[in-house]
C-alpha cells in the first residue's frame, strides 16, 4: 500500500523520515553524488552540507543508515564552530563514510588551501569524488577543479531544491516527491534544522549555541584536569598562584601603608 505523506512541512526528524519512505515508497533511488551515473532513471541525490557541527551530521547519518540509503556529507574544513580535525569530529566523520556514506569537500574559495582535500581522503581512507561549493551565491567559483561538481545540476541531471536558512525556497521536499514532479532531483539539507529539535531558525541557532558551549566547557573542564594531575605530581597546589597573587598584593598593600604613614 502506498504511503500517505502527511505535509505539515515541519523540520523535524519525523517529517524527514516520512519524505524519505515516501520517496522511496514511489520508485525514487537515493544515492550518493559520486553515483549519480549509477542510479537509474528515477533518483534522488541526498545532500547534506555539515557547516557548523560534525555531531548533527553524524545524528543524521544515522537516521539515512535507519531508513537503508546512503548519501554526501559535505565537510566545511574552514568551519568556524568546529574543527574537522578535533580527535571526537575526526571519528564521527569517520563513523559516517563506513555506514556506507559518501564524505565530500565543502569549498570555501575564500579561505581554501592548495591540497586541502587530501586531509579529508587521509581522514576517510579513499579518494574525495565529488565537492561543494560553500556559499556558492557570496563567494567566488572555485577554478581548475577534479571530481563531480555537486552545483553542476546539468551535468547531474537534476532538479535541485534546498532548505538554505530554514527555508525551502520552492516548496517543501515532501511536495516534490509526493507530486513527483521531477524524476530527478537533488536535496540538500543542513543538519542544524532537522537535528536540533527545534520549531525555528531562532530556536536552532540558539540550540547550537547551546551545544557549542557546552562543547567548549567539556574541552575546558578536561584541560582543567590535566593541569592538575600534572601539577599534583609537581607537589604543586593548583590555586597556588592565585594564593602568591593574594599573598603579593596584602604585602604591597601593607608597605604602601606604611610609607604613607611616615609621611
């Protein structure tokens, strides 16, 4: 029986679950950009650029593995809330390509470093095939680039549709493939409006700086320890330069004292 896609649009896992059956409920094959060529007549390029958390794309690479598809994860090497190398973001990215994901270059021209992919396929073991461009309406185009071009929709034969911003600036996903209105189609999602459970773009942004900070704590509390430990074996207190800052500044306040006394 086919299923009935229930459209209240909402950014929630569920509604994304429900797109994804229903997709596949009618024929649609979901793949990876690198197997555009691979996929038949009917297909669905599922897309996903990690711009602010290697965490969500992970979450959500596990909710695709649950539904049986395989997709991209773009990765922003020059994200500013986290750092692809980090030993915690290095595994979850290396947990996503061996559900069978594909691990792909987000490109910021901006920024980007002759080279930079191979951090990437030394990362994930094997080659980086395809790449996205980041911002790709306020930055320039990259040039002289290798690989499948996730932007280049004529090549790939597809209509492509986006949630940038929260936002789906032609329809829902979920009308598009009820209606099946393109044989085949590109989705990009972000995992910050689908992971965060959240029912606004202000709800998300401020959810992720939630997370951020309690990310940053737990990094500053284990440095924290480490210090400690270190200075233990020291025979070293660790407020003991605090205790030498207190003691110092009641003996320059005393001898100040002092002097004005003798005036």
């Amino acid at each position: 029986m086919q299923r009935i896609l229930q459209q209240n649009c909402a950014f929630s896992v569920e509604h994304y679950r429900d797109c994804i059956k229903t997709a596949l409920d009618k024929g649609y094959k979901i793949g990876r950009v690198r197997d555009y060529q691979n996929l038949g007549r009917k297909y669905i390029l599922l897309r996903h650029d990690v711009d602010f958390s290697v965490d969500y794309a992970y979450r959500m690479a596990l909710v695709d593995q649950e539904l049986g598809v395989n997709s991209t994860f773009y990765i922003l090497l020059h994200s500013t809330t986290y750092n692809a190398m980090s030993p915690s973001n290095q595994y979850q990215i290396q947990q996503i390509a061996k559900m069978g994901h594909e691990i792909g270059w987000q490109i910021d021209t901006r920024y980007t470093v002759p080279y930079e992919e191979k951090l990437l396929e030394f990362m994930v073991g094997r080659n980086v095939e395809s790449y996205a461009q980041h911002y790709f309406t306020l930055t320039d185009k990259p040039r002289d680039m290798w690989g499948i071009d996730a932007m280049d929709w004529d090549e790939l034969g597809v209509k492509y549709i986006s949630e940038s911003s929260r936002n789906w600036r032609e329809g829902c996903m979920c009308h598009w493939i009820e209606e099946e209105r393109k044989e085949r189609l590109e989705v990009l999602t972000h995992p910050i409006w689908w992971m965060t459970k959240t029912k606004s773009r202000r709800q998300a942004i401020e959810q992720l700086h939630s997370d951020l900070f309690t990310a940053v704590n737990a990094s500053v509390d284990e440095y924290r320890e480490i210090v400690k430990n270190y200075l233990s074996e020291l025979s070293i207190e660790f407020d003991s330069d605090e205790q030498q800052e207190i003691q110092s500044n009641r003996i320059l306040a005393r001898s100040r004292k002092n002097i004005l006394s003798e005036l």
